[in-house]
C-alpha cells in the first residue's frame, strides 16, 4: 500500500468505567475500597489488583553507559487519563528496584506524564495506539572486575496515579503492573587485589604493600584496554556445534572478510584457511546464512519507546542464551547494534536516526536471558507543537548483532535480530523559534518556576525522571541552566550573570561544565574566565542544551540573566530561592528551621519493653516530611514497632515540639536506635528532591 498522510483522529474512545474515572474519590473515602490497604480498618468494596486494561509494562532493561534502568510502558486506549494535551493529565509512576543477591534495594521513582489523546491512523494507515513511553533513573551501581560478572536482577513497578511507596518491593498495583529482568552491571578497573588471594603468600610480601593494597575504583573502567577477539579456532574448540552451531560463531569472520574495504584474492583466501584450520567450513556457513534472516534465537528486541526526560529513543533487547557472543567478558566479546528510524509528521517516509552499539558476551550462569537498554537521543525541540494538535510519531528499531544493520533501507531485515515499530507521543511545547531563553531551571522548567518567589508552582516535574514536585519547592546546592539548542542561534555568544536579589552583588559564571553530544559522548565547555562568554549550543554538540551552572549557597534569592552577544542584550531572566538548610538543632536564634529528639527514659540505662514516651521536634522553612524509626537489635527486620503521634508525618511541629509513643513491646532485648528523619522540599542538584537530617537517640531494651 503505498504511503499516505496520516489521517485526523477517527476512533471514538470507549467509556471510561466508575472505578477509573472516579479512582481518587474512592480511594479518598474508603482508602482499601480496592482491597490495597486492609490494614486500615475499612472494608473493601471491589478486589482489584494488577489491572492493564489502560497501561501496562512491557520492558525494564539497564544501559551500561549511561548507568541507567528503563522502564517501556505502553497507554492502550485513547482516554481513562484525566483529561487532554491541554489538561493537567495524570501520571504513570514506576518504581524501580534492584537486587545483587541480598534482598531489593530501592533505586528511585521515576514518572510519565499521560493524557486523553484520540486515536488516528499513521502512514500506513495503522491505528497511532498503543503509545509507548519509556521513563528511568539513574543508578549507581556495585561493580567488580570483568573476572567476576555482576548481574543483578532489576524489578519496575507501574503504576497509575498511585505513586508506588518506597522500600516495598513486593507492593502490588491497582492499577498497573509488575516486570523485571536481570541484566549486566559494567565492569571497574582491574587491581592487583583481585588475583592477590590466588598468589603465594611469601610472594606477597616481596611486593611494594601500595599495590597489594591498591583499593578499587568504583566506578567503570573509564579507558579499558582493547581486548583481543577470540580467533575461530578456540570459538570452535569453546563452542559445542549443538549448543552454537557454526553458522553463528563463524558468522563475524565471514561478515568482516565480505565486508572489508580492500579485499583481494589474497585476503579472501587467507580466511578460507584459517577457517578450515579451524574445522569451519565457510561455503556451508555462508549457504546456511543466505537462508536465515530476523533470526531471533540468540537476541530480540522487545521494546521500543520515546524517553521524554532524557530526550532520547530507547530500545531494549533481551540476550536469551549463555553463549554465543563470541567470548567472555574478560575478551572483546561482540556488538549488538540497534538502529533507529522515525516517520514524523506529514513526510510519511522513515528517516535514519543513528545507530547505538551495545557489547554483550557469554555469561554462563544466565539461564533466563540478560535485559539491555540501547538509548539514543533525539533532537526533539524542532518537533514540538502545541497542545492542541498531538505530535504522534511512528518510529523503528532494528537490531543486528555483529554487523550495522543499513542505514539507507529501513525495511533491510538482519541476518541475526529482528525490527520493531511502535508509536510515540512527543509532549507538546514551545518549538524552536530563533529566541535565546532558558528553558530548565534547576531540573525544572524554567515557566514552571515563579518569577517572583523562586519556587516551583504547582504541576512542576522535575529531571530526567520527570517525577511530580510538590507545590513551592526552593532548590539548594547546584543549579543548572539550560537553553533551546536551536539551530537559528549557533554562533551567537551569550553569558549569564547571577545577582543575589535579597543581599546584593553579583558574579558572571565561569564554572566548567559537563555536555553529552548526539553520540552519546561527555565533554566539558568552560566559560571565558574574564567576561564568561560561552559559543551558544548545538544540538550536535550538547544535546541538553545546558548553558550554565551555580552553586551560591546559602538561603537568599538569585537571580540568573541570560545575555546574549546582540549588543549585550538581556534576553532572560530567572529566579530561584535557595534553601541550604536543614537543622538537626533546636536553638532559640532560629525557630523557623529546628530538629529535636527527645525520650523520656527518666535518665535509666535500660528500659523495660513496652511504650516508650518522647518528644521531637522537626520543622523547617519548606517543610516535607518527618519520620521516626527504629533501627538496631539482633539483627533481622525489626518487629511491628506502632508509633502514636497526634500529627501527620506531613505536618510540622511546633518549635516546643510534639508528644509521641513508640510501642517496644515486640522487640526482643537489644541495643536500638530511635530515629528522627527531617526532610524539606529542596530540589537537590537539580536531580533530586528532599535535603533531610537525622538524629539518633540510643536505648537498652532488658
């Protein structure tokens, strides 16, 4: 069918059920109405669990290069969101937690913003829904040399409205789903210490102690040694022919002689013997290969979704065997490569994106596959529209493994791998215009931060995980400052000057900082330091657009103003209070900002078990949370510890404090820790949310 313009939406959306569209009302009255809270006290009214009717996870996958775990998600109908483009929509929280062998760790919260969106028919005149979004965090992981794998197990919890709690990674939810995957943690440097336990220990002390003791780097080799390929003879020797038959190991080899730029008689020969030397008959790989195509026995591509706080594509692809990648992870292994196209807008043609590599090996302990992210971003500024017409594009990932898949024929189908198309939704917003602004304001958009307070308002996201902030948060340590990476703007110069509103003065930044180019690379821009004039971005060469950073400190308002090299013009100007403090102190000088734990042990050494009184204090400019814990004992999770308290944990306390009363009747006699948490509302280097102290008083149980 040849290609068309896509159509205008033409799919009326079904009718949204009571339970959904009254969702909030029913929990707000009777909080276990779906049978989600039955420790509450109410009775449920309707048993729901895990329902993806409306939503649904279909991938989680961890990027080694960024340190990233992604979540795809797909929205399957057309309404049951809350409301359209224009609206404030609703929200698809995910969870994400991970697992190296000792129990779930909690890896942070990420979220997707989704709407009322009708359906309408593509090029191909194929229906635009399902939508498929993808949303992560970033993630610092345990690492070990390439000698000993780490290969933890990452869980993703979706789930709709409802942000999932944290530290409960069996948490089920109403609406949404449960998907995890096990994948591969980059490795760190070599150091001596690894193989030391493996050497005689009269050899140990002839050598210098400072590289016996040499401690590990914890983060990825950041400049590893080209390993070496494993040659055909010791692949066939390491391969059995049942288990990685010829046709798959040899398949590098043969592509790479095919391939080469300059191949001669010579060459071609030359391969041909070291292949039979080998046992490896390169005519019947080569007659087995011409009859194979989007083979997917040993790789798949199974997601594919627009990331919209990365700005990027991500793809994931499961690895499904042990073997079969061309070596272990101490050698070079081989390439899982995923190329990705895009039809956007009216031009109803598919147009090649980029390619992303991924290096995989043989991990022979994986039985059930490994999980991998491949992520590539995309220029999305000059896509933008309003909110009134949805900017819906179809996109394509094709993986290949050993050889690029093409670059010219988006419909060319690999030897090994297979191709995908899924729809996405661009967010609307303002498109590229030849206009110098600044469009992220610490982590937030930089129109969803008061101009005249220097607080979020309400409906701000924040980061890359595009999770929603409470109302009036100020920002603390450092703040980042981003601009439109528009085309119209390259070989202009701008700089920003900082001015404290509050106490006066004012500085230019001239801080290095850190950019990510169209491949994927870091780098570093550092402002002139005498005037702070910076070349204005591309996307090719910074595709965040960061212009600036700054880290003033302290507690006033600042304001930054972007100039720009037109006469010196300013051409933009933003807020933002700062809020650096937290207090774990309660002093008589500063009542707004003040932390105090008391217990009423009457001066004894140790305590019957039983309840135990006290009193704390926790307040704070822009107040959060409070939480009190108990932490200790003879190890094991800590018994049922009910706490009385006649406010909130959302509610501040008076500076004279409150009353509360911990029930230590289940606790077997130890030494415990009662814990006070503090937490405010700051936006934390841009990236996170929540500055908080804790303060610990410790009891003897008898």
């Amino acid at each position: 069918m040849p290609a068309t313009e896509p159509s205008e939406s033409i799919v009326v959306a079904l009718p949204v059920p009571r339970e959904r569209h009254n969702f909030r009302w029913l929990l707000a009255a009777n909080p276990n109405y779906f049978g989600s809270a039955p420790d509450l006290g109410f009775e449920a009214v309707e048993q729901k669990k895990g329902d993806t009717a409306f939503e649904g996870l279909s991938c989680v996958a961890y990027q080694q290069r960024r340190d990233r775990i992604e979540a795809t998600l797909l929205v399957k109908r057309a309404s049951g969101y809350r409301g359209g483009l224009c609206t404030a929509g609703s929200f698809e929280y995910v969870r994400f937690y991970i697992d190296y062998g000792s129990g779930w760790s909690d890896a942070g919260m990420a979220a997707v913003n989704v709407h009322d969106i009708p359906v309408g028919r593509d090029c191909q005149r194929e229906p635009t829904h399902p939508l498929s979004y993808t949303c992560g965090v970033a993630h610092t992981p345990s690492r070990d040399w390439c000698g000993r794998p780490v290969l933890p197990l990452v869980r993703a919890i979706l789930s709709w409205e409802l942000p999932p709690p944290p530290g409960q990674p069996d948490w089920q939810p109403i609406w949404g789903d449960v998907h995890e995957c096990r994948v591969q943690i980059s490795p760190r440097r070599f150091v001596f210490g690894d193989i030391a336990h493996h050497l005689p220990p009269d050899l140990l002390t002839q050598l210098p102690l400072h590289v016996v003791e040499q401690p590990p780097v914890p983060g990825p080799d950041p400049d590893p040694e080209p390993q070496q390929p494993l040659g055909l003879e010791l692949l066939a020797r390491s391969y059995q022919p049942d288990d990685v038959p010829p046709h798959r190991f040899a398949f590098p080899a043969l592509a790479a002689t095919a391939s080469a730029p300059f191949a001669d008689p010579g060459t071609l020969a030359g391969s041909a013997v070291v292949a039979k030397a080998a046992g490896v008959d390169l005519a019947a790989v080569l007659k087995t290969v011409d009859d194979v195509s989007g083979n997917t026995t040993y790789e798949q591509l199974e997601c594919l979704g627009l990331d919209s706080g990365l700005s990027a594509l991500v793809a994931s692809f499961r690895v499904n065997k042990s073997a079969g990648y061309s070596g272990p992870p101490c050698r070079a292994g081989s390439q899982e490569y995923v190329a990705f196209w895009a039809e956007w807008g009216k031009d109803c043609g598919f147009t090649y994106l980029g390619t992303v590599a991924v290096n995989v090996h043989d991990y022979p302990d994986v039985r059930d596959g490994l999980c991998y992210a491949a992520i590539l971003p995309v220029d999305l500024g000059a896509l933008r529209r309003d909110c009134t017409h949805p900017m819906i594009g179809r996109v394509r990932a094709v993986l290949s493994w050993a050889t690029a898949p093409s670059t010219t024929d988006p419909d060319a189908v690999p030897v090994w791998g297979n191709r995908i198309d899924r729809h996405v939704q661009v967010e609307p917003g303002r498109p590229y215009d030849g206009t110098a602004r600044f469009t992220i304001v610490g982590g937030v958009a930089a129109s969803d931060v008061d101009l005249v307070s220097g607080l979020t308002v309400p409906g701000a996201v924040l980061g890359t995980s595009t999770v929603p902030l409470p109302s009036d948060c100020p920002f603390a340590g450092w703040v980042e400052l981003y601009g439109p990476p528009d085309p119209a703007l390259v070989g202009h110069q701008y700089r920003i000057r900082a001015t404290n509103v509050d106490s006066g003065g004012s500085i230019l930044l001239t801080t290095p900082f850190s950019v990510v180019d169209g491949n994927g690379a870091h780098g570093t821009v550092t402002p002139d330091p005498v005037n702070g004039w910076v070349p204005w971005p591309s996307w090719l060469v910074n595709t965040t657009g960061v212009l600036g950073v700054s880290a003033p400190g302290g507690d006033d308002r600042w304001d930054f103003t972007l100039e720009l090299d037109t006469l010196g013009n300013v051409v933009d100007t933003a807020r933002v209070q700062l809020d650096n403090t937290v207090k774990g102190v309660a002093l008589a000088t500063d009542t707004v900002n003040a932390g105090d734990l008391e217990l009423f042990t009457a001066g004894a050494c140790r305590l019957p078990r039983g309840p135990l009184g006290g009193r704390f204090v926790a307040r704070d400019r822009h107040f959060e949370a409070w939480s009190i814990s108990v932490l200790g004992g003879p190890g094991g999770p800590i018994p049922l510890t009910p706490l009385t308290v006649g406010i909130t944990a959302g509610t501040q306390t008076p500076f004279v404090g409150t009353s509360f009363t911990l029930d230590l009747s289940r606790l077997t006699p130890c030494g415990y820790v009662v814990r006070l948490t503090i937490a405010d509302r700051a936006i934390v280097n841009s990236v996170t949310t929540g500055q908080y102290v804790v303060i610990d008083r410790g009891i003897c149980l008898e």
